[in-house]
C-alpha cells in the first residue's frame, strides 16, 4: 500500500514529527521544525509548526533550547495583543540558566491562526496550550512542564490548569488578569453581553477596549498594533472566565506562584488577595507583591529581572535544586 508522504521541507536540516492522540483528542499532524538564526553559540534556536485542531489551524512555536538541561522544560503564554517575539529577552534569562524554553503565539497574533486577532472562543486557547504541551513534552522525555502565563496568558494557564491538571507541574502567573477591575461600568458590561450575541465577531476598538484586556500596555509597540483588537464574543467570553477563576485555581494539584504589580492603578490587587484569602486549595498559591513593575514586566527588561529575582528563589525550593545566579 502506498504510504502517504510527508510535507516537504527546506533543505537545511529540518525534521518531521508525528503527534499521536489520546483521551483529550490530541491531534495528529505533520511537525516541521527550522532553525533560526542563533543569539548565541550555546543556545539552538528552534522554530516549529503545531497543529492545533482538525481545521488546518496551527501555531507558531519557538523554541530556545540548551545543550543539556537538569530542568523541566518551560512554556510560556503570552499577554492579549502581544507575541512570541517579545519574550526573547525572557527566554535568554532563562535559558542562561540551563533552562529549554518555549514559547507560542496564541491563535490570532503573530504568525498563528488565518486571521490577525480573531480568536473563535476562550475555550480554543485553552486547548491550543494542551496542543503545545504534548508536543513539548513528546520532545522532553515525558516532562511535565513549567507553565508561566502573563495577562491573559496567565488566565489561559489557570483554566489548563483547571481542566488538564496532569500536563502541569508547577504554573508561574505574572500579573494573571482576575478581575474587571472598578472601572468597567454595568452598562458597558451589559453593551458587551448583548452586543455579543448580536454580532459576535463585531471587533472592539483598542479605545473601547476594556481596561482589564489591554492588549499588551498603555503604549503598544509596532508589532503590537498590527493587532486589529478582539472580537466581542472572545471579550464576552473572558468575562465570563473571570467569574470562575476562584473555582478554577482551587482545583490546582500543584503548586503555583503569582506575581502581582503593587501600585499600579489598573491592576487590581486587592480583589487578587481577597479572592486568594477565601481559597481552599491542596497546594499552596505563593502571592508576591512587586514594585516598579507594571502589568507586562516579562517583555520590559528592567521589570523582567526584577520579577526573576522573584522567582528563582520559588523554582529552586520547587525543584529541588540550585539556579545559578
């Protein structure tokens, strides 16, 4: 029988992979993978096409990768509105560290998904990380990952959590969106469900844009305003996961870390320690308020080594193990 052949691929030494499926549907496909320039001689800097669903849709994954690493691998999900890009400084930090690090673009931004900043559903992100993870791990001996979520991302990484509990082992939230915030009026919440229903793939302005879904900060980069805003079923459907995340982060099973900006006006901390103060969880949640950070530290490199300062110290009584630093 004639076998089905492969996707070709560039010519520079590249390689094709296969996923296989399990109880939460993984999805099979083909896995390029392309190197891409090298910051440095000791880091091999990977890129890599995932399959997400049984559509066609995949994302963009890059992978900055050690020679040997003692760590479990780390995944990082990114704010609304930003990319993968954004992150290198991150990934070099870490990966310095003897760290593999990896990194996507959610559906919708960068280079993942058909349509810039159309995401069809909350739920679809959730499941795209499940994608990533098994793929990471296939390439990581079976490791379960170090998951770390910023923004939405981080709200992302509560609800994976939530729902795949056995592809997490510990989860690093910086500055997780968790609340709407006291800014957003009960009309304008009320014109979001409704409109929602009416037109759900209507796009909301970036100056409409509620102020807990900032799309990557006050002053978006170029890159980032390539990002046309999102649609009102996906700002409708965040709402609604705020709602649930102090259900869903009391059903961690295993430890989680949250970075929280103090003093910054539109993040709001004190709805973060109440609702953390009423959690009844088998692991420990460890809330630790910085300053001098805002509410994307990961991609502003002065605020990145401050929350790194943070959180190796977690890592290492985590894993067991030093960091050098």
């Amino acid at each position: 029988m004639e076998t089905e052949k492969p996707e070709e691929l560039p010519a520079d030494g590249q390689e094709t992979m296969s996923l296989g499926r399990d109880s939460h549907g993984l999805v099979d496909g083909q896995i390029p993978a392309s190197p891409e320039d090298e910051d440095d001689r000791d880091t091999q800097n990977l890129v890599f096409t995932v399959p997400v669903d049984h559509s066609g849709t995949s994302v963009y994954l890059k992978g900055w990768l050690q020679p040997e690493s003692p760590f479990p691998p780390l995944v990082l999900v990114h704010d609304l509105g930003e990319n993968v890009r954004m992150y290198k400084n991150f990934a070099k930090e870490l990966g310095d560290k003897g760290f593999h690090v990896y990194g996507f673009d959610l559906r919708g931004h960068g280079r993942s998904g058909r349509l810039l900043g159309y995401v069809p559903h909350f739920e679809s992100l959730v499941d795209d990380l499940l994608q990533v993870v098994a793929w990471i791990r296939y390439k990581s001996n079976r490791q379960l990952p170090i998951i770390v979520g910023q923004g939405v991302g981080g709200l992302i990484t509560i609800f994976f959590h939530k729902k795949y509990p056995e592809y997490v082992r510990q989860c690093v939230l910086v500055a997780p969106v968790i609340s709407e915030g006291d800014t957003m009026s009960p009309f304008y919440r009320t014109f979001i469900r409704t409109m929602a229903e009416i037109a759900p793939r209507m796009r909301l302005p970036r100056a409409i844009v509620p102020q807990f879904l900032s799309l990557g900060g006050t002053e978006p980069s170029k890159k980032q305003q390539k990002f046309q805003g999102i649609t009102l079923n996906f700002a409708k459907e965040v709402m609604n996961a705020i709602g649930e995340v102090p259900q869903a982060i009391t059903a961690f099973n295993s430890p989680g870390m949250i970075i929280a900006p103090q003093q910054v006006g539109r993040y709001d901390l004190k709805a973060l320690k109440e609702m953390l103060s009423g959690l009844e969880s088998e692991y420990d949640i460890s809330l630790v308020e910085v300053s001098n950070i805002g509410t994307q530290p990961l991609t502003t490199q002065e605020e990145l080594l401050v929350v790194l300062d943070s959180i190796y110290p977690w890592l290492e009584e985590q894993l067991g193990t030093s960091i050098e630093r």
